[in-house]
C-alpha cells in the first residue's frame, strides 16, 4: 500500500528549461510534504517543503505546488542546471505520528 | 557543523557474521532514525529514538536486527546474524524537536555474501 507515489522513475530535461516533479498521495492526516535530493553516494538532502495548510512555497529556482483535492504536489525547477540531476525524494508527514513515509523517488537528468 | 557521521562507509560480510552500524547525529537534534534502502522497497523507517529512547520499531523487519543509543551522540544498528538479503544502503538521520526536516548521514553500504 503505496501511501506516497512518484509515478516517474525519470525525467530529462534540457538546461535552462523548467523541470516538473510530481508526487501522489493518499492519506488526508499528512500534514507536511517535504522534497529531497540525492547523488550517488550520499544521503539525501532536504530541498523544501511545504505544511498542508498552504498552496504554494518558493525559495530560490525550486518551488513546491500543493492540491489538496487532488492529493498530488509538485516540485519545479526554474531554470534548470548540471547540478539539478539527480534522484528527487518526496516524503510527507503523518500527522498522527510525525513519520516521513517517502516515495520511490524520480531520477532527474539535465541534459546540456 | 559536522553533520550527520556514519561508519562504516561500506562492509562487506558473510553470511552469518555480525555487523555494527554506528551513527553520530548532529549535535541539538533530538530525534535519531535509522533507515534501509533497496530496489525493490525504496527507503523504509526501521526504527526512531526520541531523546535516546526508542519510540517506534515496527520497521525492524526481524529479531536479527536491534539498534540502541546510549547517549545522545551515538547510535548502532546491529545486524545478527546477517543474512545476504540485509544487503542495503543503511541511512541514519536526526531532526530537532519541532522541525520537519531530517538530516541524513551518508549511508553505510552493506554487502552480504
């Protein structure tokens, strides 16, 4: 019961366009969605999130897009960079219990 | 700030042997986690400790594995005996009281032969 989908298991992109990440979700008593970023190697590195009570959060290139009715949020990257390819987590907040359930995550490759 | 530390960075065992996991979470943060990594079942929560306690570890997947945290500074994640299916990526992460965000260390690649 995959509480959290990310439907893409990759993206391509070409530099300097945006890049649009989605992500599903079931469970109303999420309370909080986050996006990571990993390379190979690494641990993953939180990015931004955003609290269910809002729409939309922006910080920099990345801003994260919530629907609530339609239970999806999405991630986009303007412009897009070398640097930006990489495996994109999206994780929410269980309300009840403060867990982080995580998608499969998508691998974003930017292409020059 | 030093982050999240890890060690090993990988190990590589046989079959059977015991494995330790060591996590050295940020300095403050008050939540630690230890999650596993694979193909087939993306990044799972194995178990969480608040304030050294652990507080969820319904994601143990068996009795093989057990994970304490002594003090505040230090965790491990003890596999035995080690099966060639506890091959992963093992993630340790802490957070602050309050926050959302976790921070992860960089992982300790397991291989068991």
């Amino acid at each position: 019961d995959q509480q959290v989908k990310q439907n893409s298991p990759s993206l391509s992109v070409q530099e300097g366009r945006i890049s649009i990440l989605n992500c599903d979700y079931t469970n109303s008593m999420f309370d909080y969605f986050l996006w990571y970023k990993k390379y190979p190697a690494e641990g993953p590195t939180f990015l931004i999130s955003i609290s269910s009570i809002k729409d939309k959060n922006e910080d920099g290139r990345f801003t994260v897009f919530l629907n609530k009715s339609a239970k999806h949020l999405s991630l986009h990257i303007v412009p897009s960079q070398p640097g930006d390819s990489a495996v994109y987590f999206c994780a929410a907040r269980d309300g009840s219990n403060y867990q982080l359930i995580w998608g499969a995550g998508t691998k974003l490759i930017i292409k020059p | 700030d030093a982050g999240v530390i890890q060690s090993p960075r990988h190990e590589v065992t046989e079959m059977g042997q015991e494995v330790t996991l060591r996590c050295k979470p940020i300095s403050g943060h008050d939540y630690l986690f230890w999650y596993r990594q694979t193909m087939m079942r993306g990044l799972e929560l194995l178990i969480y400790f608040n304030n050294n306690v652990p507080i969820d570890d319904s994601g143990m997947p068996e009795d093989r594995f057990s994970a304490k945290m002594p003090n505040a500074s230090f965790s491990t994640l003890k596999i035995q005996p080690s099966e060639p299916r506890d091959s992963a990526v093992y993630f340790c992460a802490s957070s602050l009281v309050g926050t959302t965000e976790q921070y992860f260390g960089p992982g300790t690649r397991l291989t068991v032969t």
